[in-house]
C-alpha cells in the first residue's frame, strides 16, 4: 500500500468542479455517475488519512508520522467542508426523489446530520480540537515507568495487574496511576480546552450546548439523549445491584476481607485464565478458529494475514490502544492491540476482529457512506464475535476455558454500570461547560459513588477526588461513543443467547448484519440481525437476568 499525502490545492479543485457538474447535471443518471467520480476522491483522501494515523499510533515518536498526523489534523476540517457541500448539493438535488429510490433514504438521513456538524466559521476550532486529541494520544503512549527494574509504558503494567499476588497488584496499581497523578494537571487543563472549544463550536452553530452537535456528529438518528438517559436508568435500576453481588462473589472467591480496587482486575486466587501460548502462536490458532467458524470468516482472517493487516504486540512509543481501521482504496481493514499475554488478548482478537470482519464483508457496497457503520452498531459486531467464538476457546486456554468464559461474561456485567457512568459524566459535563476542574472531578466521585457503590479505592487520593476518568480515552477523543458499547452489549447478550440454542443459525444472523454494513441506522440494523431494541421496555432486564442465571449456575470456587 503506497501512502502518499493528498495534495489540498488538487483535491479541492477536482472536489469542487465535480460539485459544480452535479449541479448542472441535466439527469439523474449522470449525477450518479458523478457520485461515483467524486467517492473515487473520497477513498484517496480517506486512505491516505487512516494509514497516516496507522502509522502514527504505531510509533508516536517517529516524527516523520507525527507530521503526517499533524497535517490531516489541520486539513479534515477543510475535507470535511468538501463533504459539506457535497451534502448540500446531494440534498437540493432536482432529481433527489430518484436518488432516493436508487441509493435509499438513510444517504439522505446521513447527509442532513452531517450538514448540521459544519459550518466554515469553525474549520479552525475543528483544526484545535484534533490537534488536543492527538495531542493526548501521545501523552499517553509517552508513558515511562519504572517497574520491578525495567522501564515499561501502561500496557506493559497490564500483566502485573492481573498478578495472583496482592503486593505485586497493589504495586502496579500505584505505579499505573502515578503517571496520571504526576500527568493530571495537564489532562485536566487538556480536557478543559477541548470542553470549551466543544461548546463554543456548538454555540456557533445554533445549539444550546454541545449535546446535540455530539449526537449528530454520532449520527444517531432514530434515538436521543432522553432515551439514553432511561436506558441509563435500566442500568442503575437493575445492573448495578447484579454488579454489586458479583464484587461479593468475587470477593469471596479471593478470600479477602474486603476488595480493594487494585483486587478487581483478579478474578481467582488460582490466577486468571491465560492463553497457553504466545501472541504469534494466538494468531495461529485463530486462524484455525475461524476457518470453523464460517467459510466467510476463514476467508477473512487469511486475509488480514495474508496482507500484514494486524499489528497486535505491544512496544515502546506505540499508542496505548486497541482499534480497527478500514482502508477503502485497497478494501482491507486493519487491526491494531496491544497483546500483553492476559487473556484480553483474545478478547482483543475477537473483538476487533468482529469490525474488521463486518469491514471485509461490506467492502463491496456502492455507497461509501454504507460501508461505516455508526459505532452503536459497529460494537455490535465486535461485542457478539466475542461470544461466537466461544465453543473455540479452549484453542488458548485449554483447561482454563470455563474459567476464561466466566470471568468474560461476568467482566461484560461488570462493564455496563461504568459504561454509563462514562456516558453521564459527559452529559454533565457539556450541560456545564464552564463548571471548575475540582466540580468537574466531584461529579464523576459522586457517579462512581451510585453506579459502582462497591468500589474501594484504598486511600488513593488521586482516585478518591475523581481522577480515574483521565484514563479513559474516549471522553477526549470522540464524546459520547461509550454508550454504544452498552447498548451494542445488550445486544450481543442476544447473540450469545442465539449460539447456545443454535450457533449456525446465530452465525448467519451475524454474517447478515455485516454484509448490511452500515445501510441502516441502529434501530433499523438490529431489525436485520433479528434483535430487540435495547431501548424496549425489559429488555434490558430480561437479558441480563438470563446472564445472571448463568453465572450463578456456575461454582465459581472451583474455578
């Protein structure tokens, strides 16, 4: 694949002289044809700008990347203003009763939410705010810590995390959080700036606060903020009590006298589940794995293998994450983690493998906009590819295998009340932008105190004023995405619930969801994939009932 930086002066040209010949297209098929001639532009630009960030969050300290990063940070706000009258002219178009019928109304859907993003008064602030994203990307992945004489970054302190001996959790723990205590001011300062530059950007394009721009921005179309909120309250309802009864158990499983926080990430004294082999030999078995799977997800995987498409282990100056990203010139997803030899890793395999899987599979549609689905129902593909691929994980852990399937759908009940802890906090704060940093801080103590009541900090007085929500990217990088990983669990709760009834039907279900890509918003999607509505009346319960049944059917003390 060969990177080359998209030329603005040319693109811009060759942009607007297209949008100017669809607009004096005398029919619907030539607008057509011109839809097609400008997506051709689309890719290139849209190619070139995720193998850049491949190649940045590879290694943050090459600075060759780190220029390349900077300069689709100051130019996709320009891009996005090629895009925006693009939009215009799609949905003006004298023949758009036509278009509607050949591509679908949802084009048009998505078109008219991106038109309410954008305006050219803020390309400026749109250049600062991805800028400030970057910016704490690499602050991050910057990370040098000393520990037990080695220097390791964050995800290098994973493994200790998880160790089976106390001392060595709690000193990792410390260890961990100390880089965001000696780093705080500058995250607060960084988030800070990037809160009022948000809603100053909002305010300059109408609204009250940034709480509609960011749910158009998400392209959320048939749901609103209130429906979260009751969502929300589900959680609070129901979920949290079922968490709290799980830290008891886990607890109990410990024998400790009371769970600390740097206890949760061990879930049996024994130690948890690890896979029984390297990354390399993990990629191996996966394949294997998934040539079980389906016809479809063999092709798949020896695809990505094939072509170099993962880059899955964990080194100096790479950014701490895990992602997959999608190159549209040459149709090919791309993986990115950080194996660290817990079983995250398979966590990991799977879960980014469920969007590059829905990515390969959607490859093929016309419309460009149809290949992306919104996040809400991208997490679905990953979440449920995490529990399709169940019946193959005694590949890696052998033995462990019960106990890695515990300690997974126990982890994913404990994730929801955080999920929308996460989700709430930012609704607070862009209702209240300008609030103080010490406000804001009490805020997120105050929700952690309701949606993880359990939660023991052990004196840490970075965590007990509130600090533990630095860590989590997201709220920096793309505000309110972390609800779609809630509502995207109840569903996969669904296809876990499908497998163990019938996994062929399960997998064809899942298959069917991903070829449709992202042709339809949330609601219409899981329509597609033969899902209820996390947003319906005791579905939310009725699922995670049925979880809890599971894992109270399992002793866990024999684990």
């Amino acid at each position: 694949m060969e990177y080359k930086r998209p030329d603005m002066t040319v693109l811009k040209s060759e942009f607007q002289s297209l949008i100017n010949k669809f607009n004096t297209a005398n029919s619907c098929e030539e607008q057509r044809d011109i839809i097609n001639e400008i997506n051709v532009l689309r890719i290139d630009y849209e190619s070139m700008m995720s193998m850049a960030f491949i190649h940045y969050s590879i290694d943050t300290n090459n600075k060759s990347f780190d220029e390349e990063q900077d300069f689709f940070d100051d130019n996709n706000p320009i891009y996005k203003n090629l895009i925006t009258e693009f939009y215009k002219a799609l949905t003006t178009s004298k023949y758009r009763s036509q278009l509607e019928k050949h591509f679908g109304d949802y084009l048009f859907i998505i078109a008219e939410l991106e038109l309410k993003t954008f305006s050219p008064q803020i390309i400026d602030d749109l250049k600062k705010e991805n800028h400030l994203a970057s910016k704490y990307v690499k602050l991050i992945a910057s990370a040098k810590i000393m520990f037990e004489g080695k220097e390791r970054n964050l995800q290098e302190l994973h493994p200790f995390m998880e160790s089976p001996k106390r001392e060595t959790r709690r000193n990792a723990f410390e260890a961990y959080w100390g880089f965001f205590e000696k780093n705080s001011e500058e995250l607060d300062n960084l988030f800070d700036e990037l809160v009022k530059l948000r809603d100053g950007m909002a305010k300059k394009l109408g609204y009250k606060n940034f709480i509609d721009l960011g749910y158009a921005r998400m392209r959320r179309s048939d749901y609103d903020y209130k429906m979260v909120a009751r969502f929300r309250q589900q959680v609070r309802d129901f979920i949290v009590p079922i968490a709290s009864h799980l830290r008891e158990r886990q607890r109990n499983r410990l024998g400790l006298d009371s769970l600390k926080v740097y206890d949760l990430p061990i879930q049996f004294k024994s130690g948890n589940a690890k896979p029984k082999g390297s990354p390399k030999w993990i990629v191996k078995r996966g394949k294997e794995m998934y040539k079980e799977l389906s016809q479809e997800a063999s092709e798949f995987f020896n695809f990505m293998i094939d072509n170099d498409l993962m880059d899955l282990y964990s080194r100096k100056g790479k950014a701490d994450m895990g992602y997959c990203d999608y190159i549209p010139k040459y149709k090919s997803p791309f993986i990115f983690a950080n194996m660290d030899g817990t079983e995250g890793d398979l966590t990991v395999l799977t879960h980014e493998a469920g969007h590059a899987f829905q990515s390969y599979l959607s490859r093929d549609i016309e419309i460009k906009e149809y290949t992306d689905p919104t996040s809400d129902s991208a997490e679905i593909h990953s979440m449920s590819m995490e529990f399709l691929t169940w019946p193959w994980m005694k590949f890696f852990f052998e033995d462990d295998t019960e106990k890695f399937k515990f300690s997974h759908i126990n982890g994913s009940i404990l994730f929801l009340p955080y999920g929308v802890l996460v989700d709430e906090f930012q609704h607070f704060v862009y209702e209240n932008p300008d609030i103080t940093l010490a406000a804001r801080k009490r805020k997120w103590r105050e929700l952690e105190m309701i949606y993880t009541p359990t939660c023991d900090f052990d004196g840490n007085e970075f965590l007990e004023n509130g600090g533990r929500w630095q860590r989590q990217g997201h709220i920096y990088e793309v505000p309110f995405y972390y609800i779609d990983y809630c509502l995207a669990q109840i569903c996969a709760y669904q296809f876990w619930q499908k497998a163990r009834e019938n996994q062929e039907k399960a997998t064809k279900d899942y298959i069917r969801l991903c070829k449709a890509g992202g042709s339809g918003s949330f609601l219409e999607l899981i329509k597609i994939a033969d899902l209820s509505s996390p947003f319906g009346n005791g579905c939310c319960e009725s699922l995670v009932a049925d979880v809890e049944n599971w894992l109270e059917g399992i002793d866990d003390t024999n684990l």
